[in-house]
C-alpha cells in the first residue's frame, strides 16, 4: 500500500459489506490494516465477538484486546450454556457481561479432576454424566468431546485420552524398491494408493535435484498441470508407468523400472541427467504415510 496507495480503494471497492469474526483476537495492526483500506469507502465494517473470549491476550488477563465502539449492540443469549454455567461463567467476565441461557437443561457444573494414572477413564466418565441427567433425551442430544492436538507428545493432548485417534508419522520401511515400499506398510494396497506413492517418488526425485516449478518445489498436481499444459504425451506416457505398476506388482519384474523410465523421459524433457543412485536413496528414504491400526490388505 505504501508504493501502490490505490490499491487500497480497488479492494473496497469490491466489497460493500465487511465482517470481522472473533475481532476480540485480532490485534492493533490488523486493525489498522483494515481502516487504511476501508476508511475512506462506502464499505460498511461490522466487528463480531467477545472480549472474554480471547485466547491471544496473554499478557494481561484483565486488558481488553479489542477497544468496542460506543455504539454497539450487546448479545447476551447463549446457545451453549446451561443457565447455572451461565450464571458461573459470567462471575469471570472482564466487561460485566452477563449470559443468558434459554435451556431447559438445568444441572450444576461439573469439573472431571483426574490424574495420569486415570486419563483412560475421562471420556466414560463424560458420558456416563450425560446418561445420568438423561441429556440424551433432549433435542438434537449431540454430544462431542474436544481437543485441539491429535499428535503424540509430552504434554495432554486427545491421544492421551482415546487411544485410537492417535495420528501416527509417516512409517519408514526397509528397502529400496518400491515394491518393498508398497508390500512392508500397514495401509490397504489399492491401485489408487500405488499411483499416489508413484507420483510422490517423481515429485521427491525433483526436489532431491532442485528441479522447481517457477521458483517453488513441484507437488503432485502442479507436475501433472505442468505435464497436461505442454506435454499431454508424456503426462500419459508417466500413467502408463503407474498403471504398469499396479499390473505387475505379483509378478517378479523390477517396478522400479517403471519410476526409471518416467525420470530418464522427465530429464530428456525438462533438461536434467537422470541418476539411479538417486532414485535409489529417494526409494530408500520415502516414507508412506501410515493407516492407523490397520493389518496388511491386498485390494
């Protein structure tokens, strides 16, 4: 906006209405950003959220992040609370907010207070609360349990709670054929997964050499655009490749062969010098992403 002061008034022009969403964690610049660029237009802005709400303002656990104009319009009903979690959550509030709930769910609060030793036993605890208070009985008795981390660590996070959402890291098997790749993982073997794992291999074979698109690594769909836009023979030449692969994956034929003709026709296209030695460690090294708890299938 500094070198280009107009382009201000070409983006307000497109929109008359602007909505800020949780505007409580949108900070000072963004602000700012906003009123250079809508200020002096015929856009109208409407700010929606709630300064108890944040979760960026950490600082100060009594300072408002968000400065609320004078004119404003309160919204005090609430669709989530009971009225004594209303109640109970409006005891906290930084701007005297005060809820009020239209439930007819009226059960006092409930801290579940656990240690490690007893994780496991959270979620059965949840539930059987709700089957306590007959909460299924209600309208829409939709009930979700919510964490914001599926990945293993040290601290708490879902897996720690449910076993089964563990999000395990892409598994690395032993071999440098994609053969050993496709037959020693845990995921189902459908053409459709071979093919993906193929395009992967002559993507990461790209960037193993440098070879970009544009200044930026290739990916699997901006090489098969690249290929459809100026060579639509190769690119079909490279799918019978892949399809060569899923016919032949019980015979006893090299399938790394089929990954070796695609490069050497890449190189002779692109303009690189195909090597094996690097499709070899690019193989070795390709890791398949893994299903979780889920035996060796042939499909």
């Amino acid at each position: 906006m500094k070198e280009i002061p107009d382009i201000a008034s070409l983006i307000s022009a497109r929109f008359n209405y602007v909505f800020v969403d949780e505007a409580q964690d949108t900070d000072k610049r963004q602000f700012e950003l906003l009123r250079k660029v809508f200020s002096n237009s015929d856009s109208i802005i409407q700010r929606i959220g709630d300064n108890d709400q944040s979760i960026f303002n950490f600082e100060s656990s009594d300072e408002l992040t968000w400065d609320v104009d004078d004119e404003h319009i309160k919204i005090c009903d609430t669709k989530r609370l009971s009225p004594k979690i209303s109640e109970a959550a409006s005891s906290f509030s930084i701007t005297d907010h005060k809820l009020v709930s239209r439930s007819q769910v009226d059960i006092d609060p409930v801290i579940i207070v656990f240690d490690d030793e007893h994780i496991d036993k959270v979620l059965p605890q949840f539930a059987e609360l709700i089957n306590r208070h007959n909460l299924y009985l209600e309208n829409n008795p939709i009930f979700k349990a919510i964490g914001n981390i599926g990945k293993i660590n040290d601290y708490h996070t879902i897996p720690s709670y449910v076993d089964s959402h563990a999000v395990n890291p892409p598994e690395l098997t032993v071999g440098d054929n994609i053969r050993d790749k496709l037959s020693n993982n845990s995921c189902e073997i459908t053409p459709c997964f071979i093919n993906n794992i193929y395009w992967n291999l002559l993507v990461q074979y790209l960037d193993e050499i440098g070879i970009k698109n544009e200044e930026k690594k290739f990916t699997t769909r901006t090489l098969i655009h690249y290929l459809k836009v100026n060579n639509k023979v190769l690119l079909d030449e490279l799918k019978l490749n892949s399809f060569n692969i899923v016919e032949e994956f019980f015979d006893e034929t090299d399938l790394n062969l089929h990954l070796e003709k695609s490069l050497q026709s890449l190189a002779e296209f692109i303009g690189f010098k195909y090597k094996k030695g690097i499709l070899i460690t690019v193989v070795s090294n390709y890791r398949i992403p893994k299903s979780k708890n889920e035996p060796n299938k042939i499909s």
